[in-house]
C-alpha cells in the first residue's frame, strides 16, 4: 500500500489549478498543460520509484480535474441554464477525472524517471 504523502500533492494541486487556468487563458483548450508539469513535479519530489510517482501524480490529476470541471460548470452553467448545465455536470466531472488522471499518472511517472528513481 502507497503512503500519500500530502505536502508534495497539495502543492501540486495548486500548481496545477494555476498553471491551468492560466495556460488556458492563453491557448485556450491546452490547460491540461498546466496538470502535466504539476503532476512531473510531484511525482519528481516523491519517492518510491515510477509506481509512487505515478499514483501520486494520478491523484493530483484527478482532484485538479474536478476542480477545474466544477468551476467551468459554475460558469457554464450560468451560461446555459440550470437543466443543461445539471446534464452537462456529470459527464464533464466524470471524464475530467477519467482523463486528468491518466495524464497525472504519467506525468508522475516521468517526473519519477527525471529523478531517477
């Protein structure tokens, strides 16, 4: 069993939530850039090898994914309307999930191989 170690995913988390949003303010669509060079940080400050930074770069991109769904739903949603932002909520947080934790599991698992381990 992995032991989380929580200071390294916070940070990242927040990494990840800013870069996003603003590499998304930029080039909008490639936010998901931002959870990329978080999740290589966190899975390079843990230790453990590829599997540690791998599961730790995965939670990181999950929990980033809802965050950031979560707030484009609020804004969309008061866009679209209450019905179709409601629809448009779970498949939007259950793919962010799905996808910013696969991009956060290899994004850990190459931060982990920059560092060696």
């Amino acid at each position: 069993m992995v032991e989380v170690k929580w200071t390294p995913v916070i940070i990242g988390l927040v990494i990840a939530i800013i870069l996003g949003l603003i590499i998304d303010l930029v080039l909008p669509g490639w936010g998901v850039i931002g959870y990329l060079i978080a999740t290589i940080y966190v899975g390079y400050t843990v230790a453990g090898g590829y599997m540690n930074g791998a599961i730790h770069g995965a939670l990181v991109g999950i929990v980033a994914g809802i965050i950031g769904a979560i707030l484009a739903l609020i804004i969309g949603t008061a866009a679209a309307g209450l019905a179709a932002g409601a629809i448009a909520a779970v498949v939007v947080l259950v793919l962010a999930a799905i996808i910013d934790g696969i991009i956060g599991a290899i994004g850990g698992a190459i931060g982990a191989a920059i560092k060696g381990e």
